[in-house]
C-alpha cells in the first residue's frame, strides 16, 4: 500500500449500486473542511447525528443526508472522520464522489482505512484480521471467532505472555548486571523459571487448537472415498440434497473430483466426491484414482465407503482406515435381504441405505457430531492463521532453549527471550513487516 502523508481520503462505505442509504467515510486533516464546503454551514457538535443539505461547488443541491463527524482520535481510524448517508441513488453517489475529488480528496485504496487505524494505534494486527474475518463470515461459528478476535482475545493472550518474559528477562538481566551487589538476591535468573514456564504452557496449549482456528476460518475440506459403486456418488448427492454427481450402476463412472459447498454444524465444508479406488488400465481413470488418492491425504474428515453385500469392498477398507476416519457401510437394505450380520465397532461407523432419508439423516448428524468434537472452539482465543502459528511456533522454540540455557548461560537465555519477545511483536504487527500488512489489509473492500 502506498504512503500518503496528511492525505484525506473518501470512500463508498456500503454496497455499491442502488440501496435505501449508501454510506460515504471521509478520513484525514481535511475532513471538516470538506464537510463544511459540502453543507455551506460550520460544524456543530461532534458525534451528533443531523440532517442537512448537500451541494456541489456550483451551490447545487446533491442531497439531504445524515452526517455526523469525529474529531481524532475518537475515530475508528484515530484522524478526523466524518460520515454521510445518504439517499442510494446511483446519480447521487456518482455527484458526491466527483464533487469530494473536487475538493482535493483521496479515494481510498482496499483496506486503507482499517490499515489507519493499526498504524494510529486503535487496534493491533490480529485485531484487524478478526475484522476482515468478520466481514468475510459466512457461518455461525466463522462469525463467533472473528468476534472473540476483534475484541481482542488474542491481544491479551499475547500480551499476558509478554508481561511473563519481561519479567523473567528483568530475572536475569539483573544477576547479569549486578553479580557482585549485595542488595540483588542471588540467582535471579532461577526466578525467571516460572514466568517461562506459564509461556510455554500457555502457548502449547493455544498451538494444539491452530488447526481448528485455521478450519474455521477457511473451511473443512471432507472427502468421500471407497471402491467403485459403493454408493459414493449417491452419499454426495443425499448429504447435498442435489443432483451434483452421475449415478449410474457402471462402475468408474465418477472419473473426477466433484465438490460441492455445505455448512455443517456451523462450519464451512466441501464435501467432494472421487474416483472408486481399483486397479484400472485406463488413463482416464487412472489419473481420476490419482487424484482421489492425493485429495484424501489432505482431507480434515474421511468418509470412506463399503459396499456392505461385497466383500472384496469391505477387505479393501480394512488395511487402510485410520482411528479418526468415518466409515460408511453402504447398502444395508440388500445386505439384510442376504441376511448376513455385521455390528458397528466404533462410533465412527455407521450401517445406512444411501437411498433412504432418514440414514441419510442419520450420517449428517454423525458428521455433525465429528466436526463439533474436533473443531469447535471453546471459550479460549484461537490462532486463525498461519502467521499465527509460525510467530507462537518460534515464541515456543525460543523460550524453551531460554529454559534450557538458564543454569548454564544466562546471557544466552537472555537472548532466546528477546527473541520470543520479537516474535511477539511480529504477531501484533509492532515489527516492521511491510510485505505482510499489505497483504493483509488489500484483502480488505474498499470503504474499509
């Protein structure tokens, strides 16, 4: 993003085209000033909501809006700011616009505000990015984890643990400094040991639920895999409630990956169906098989089919299942018809006839059941990004070698904490890391 010193930008706020209100938010030095220009009158109270009238430089009338306006650094991006809302007529927001150009202002890059408000201090960077997940959610929990993130969850957890390595830095720069003063106690450094303990058992803690975090914010990826016609596609179909996959009594007739978009307990998913898994000699099918196989590793939740009246179907699966995958024996209407028994071993497994609502039914609360028990959050605050991740990852690399080096050199023990401490502010954006707020806040709307 560019640096534009004392500059003030402007922006549609709201959805662009027609609309009963379209929002516009003016930023920056000279945000009174246009406020002033565009209503011919002098401002009143601040954070007072009025009526008035709009003109051009021509002294036509735009608009009667509700404005109000903010001195900094009560602001959302800590500068002046001022809102109009006004009628959502295209001609109206097309006026405004050339007449705020007119008067020497900016339009705001994506994010521009929001990245205002970081660098002026009104939130840090995970706060920002919870923003971002709060426009971008889409379910009940993607909502309830960018919420607990914006109002700062994250901050004081990462602050909680900066107060701990301050203070056991403080431990053992005072045995360093003083080594030989009467009046420091002895073994200062020992004492930093609690305070690094608590970071490393708390940041432990938080990095075994990143992958939840993670999940939650970009969605589980579950995939349906087994032999040909064991009822793969069919399974697709009745958890989707649509025709997205061709079921036909051929086997090999799914040759590709076919995915489709659900929410279940809360959580975006994409369910997708793949290629029955065979020794084949034909390419096509070959590499449909391939990508089945490379999808399935790198699946969040496995559901892996058995055709219940073929027993070369139920072999196959039993040399591949993991603890954690799901698995479907299929066709349970025909194979009670052979009267054959068979009992489920584990909750993870279920007898359903994929033809059936109600079993249908049956396996979305199984999967239901699966995604609330691994990633459902809890009341703690999560990591929801890689970079989050990889800064608590180094901060808990660090302060264990402190830990480690804390008999043997507390000047090196010393240093690992400084670098916990700078991973710290890497995590809070406090570091300069230029290339990453620009990522960050150009995934922003413009207005933001």
């Amino acid at each position: 993003m560019k640096n534009y010193k004392k500059s003030t930008i402007f922006s549609l706020s709201s959805a662009p085209g027609k609309a009963g209100v379209s929002v516009f938010r003016i930023s920056g030095p000279r945000a009174f000033k246009a406020l002033e220009s565009l209503t011919r009158q002098t401002l009143s109270e601040p954070r007072r909501v009025k009526l008035k009238k709009i003109y051009n430089k021509n002294n036509d009338l735009i608009d009667s809006c509700l404005l109000f306006y903010m001195q900094a650094p009560k602001s959302f991006t800590g500068e002046d700011c001022v809102e109009l809302h006004v009628h959502g007529s295209v001609a109206v927001i097309e006026k405004l616009t050339l007449e705020l150009y007119s008067l020497g202002l900016r339009q705001a890059e994506a994010g521009e505000f929001t990245r205002l408000a970081f660098e002026n201090g009104k939130m840090d960077l995970t706060e920002a990015e919870g923003l971002a997940d709060l426009i971008d959610a889409e379910t009940d929990g993607q909502h309830k984890q960018a919420i607990k993130q914006m109002d700062g969850a994250l901050r004081n957890l990462y602050e909680g643990w900066r107060k701990n390595l301050l203070n056991a830095l403080a431990q053992i720069e005072g045995e360093i400094d003083f080594p030989d003063e009467e009046d420091v106690p002895k073994n200062l450094s020992h004492k930093a040991l609690p305070c690094l303990n608590l970071v490393l058992e708390g940041s432990g803690k938080v990095l075994k639920t990143a992958e939840t975090g993670e999940a939650i914010r970009h969605g589980l990826d579950i995939v349906i895999i087994g032999s040909p016609n064991t009822g793969k596609s069919t399974i697709l179909n009745a958890l989707s409630k649509r025709d997205a996959a061709i079921v036909t009594p051929t086997a090999g007739t799914t040759r590709d990956i076919i995915s489709i978009n659900m929410i279940l307990s809360g959580i975006p998913v994409r369910l997708s169906d793949t290629a029955g898994i065979r020794n084949t000699t034909n390419e096509i099918e070959a590499e449909g098989i391939d990508r089945a196989l490379k999808l399935s590793k790198k699946a969040d939740i496995l559901i892996r089919v058995v055709d219940l009246t073929d027993e070369s179907s139920d072999n196959n699966i039993k040399n591949q299942i993991s603890g954690e995958d799901i698995i479907v024996y299929n066709k349970v209407d025909k194979y009670l018809k052979q009267k054959r028994s068979k009992s489920s071993n584990s909750p993870n497994e279920i007898k359903i006839s994929a033809l059936k609502n109600e079993d249908i039914n049956d396996l979305r609360l199984l999967l239901e059941r699966t995604i609330s028990e691994k990633y459902t959050l809890g009341n703690e605050p999560t990591l929801t990004r890689v970079r989050h991740r990889n800064c608590v990852s180094d901060m808990f690399l660090s302060v264990t070698r402190a830990i480690d080096c804390l008999n043997k050199s507390p000047e090196l023990a010393g240093d690992d904490i400084r670098s916990a401490l700078h991973s710290l502010e890497e995590l809070a954006g406090v570091s300069d890391i230029e290339s990453v707020f620009d990522l960050i806040f150009s995934r922003f709307c413009v207005g933001k």
